[in-house]
C-alpha cells in the first residue's frame, strides 16, 4: 500500500489497521511532517 501524503497515509491506515503490521514514513512528507503523521497514527 502506498499513500502520496501523510493524509492519504492516515485515511489508507484506518481502513486496513487490521491487516498492517508494519509501515514506513518518509522524512518529508506533504501537509505533516514524519512525527506529525507517527503521532496521528499511533492514535
């Protein structure tokens, strides 16, 4: 699975959180930065 932005990767990561083990987050991402989006995830 792929996302574009940290958006995308958050919308992507609700609708499949059963079935992602693991993730990878780019540096820089568009609209949040790498913390911004792990913090928002990991909510």
């Amino acid at each position: 699975m792929t996302a574009c932005d940290s958006f995308e990767a958050l919308a992507v990561y609700v609708q499949y959180k059963d079935k992602i083990i693991m993730g990878i987050v780019d540096r820089v991402m568009p609209n949040m930065d790498k913390a911004t989006t792990i913090n928002q995830l990991q909510k």
